[in-house]
C-alpha cells in the first residue's frame, strides 16, 4: 500500500477566516493578552484538540468574561467551536 499526500485541511481556512473576522471585532479592545489568548485557541482549533479547546475556553470564561461573550456571540467561530463539542469536546 502506498503512502498517499494528506489532503489539505478544508476547515483550515474556515477557522483562519473565523478568527480573522473576530480578530476585527475585537479591534482596540483587544490587548496583548487577549491576542495571545485568542491566537492559543485557533491553533487548537486548528488541531482540532478538544482538550486544549475545552482548557482555552474555560480559561477565557473564568477571567475574560467579555472575550468569552465575544467569542460565543461570533457566529462563525460559536460554529466551528460547536463543531468540535459535536467530535467530543
């Protein structure tokens, strides 16, 4: 059996365009450690690491009350976010 190329990850650029668009949102509000927040979250997103999610979003809830609204109010990040609850999150 041969190795084929993995395919590239579809939902990538959902999830890059996702976190862009909130990356907006977010504008001056935005500090350094809200980016750096943020930026953890894509990444396990985009790993699609449902503990690191599940860990990320706990962190934000418990003292980024504000981040947490936004990010479950962004419709197309509360989307990808759903997703995963649906594979195990």
């Amino acid at each position: 059996m041969t190795d084929q190329p993995k395919k590239p990850d579809d939902n990538s650029d959902a999830v890059h365009a996702a976190f862009d668009d909130l990356h907006e949102k977010l504008g001056n509000r935005a500090t350094s450690d809200t980016k750096v927040r943020v930026e953890a979250l894509r990444e396990a997103v985009l790993a699609q690491d449902a503990a690191s999610v599940k860990a990320h979003l706990a962190e934000m809830k418990a003292s980024h009350g504000w981040l947490w609204t936004e990010l479950t109010a962004h419709p197309r990040v509360a989307e990808l976010i759903d997703k995963l609850a649906l594979m195990g999150l």
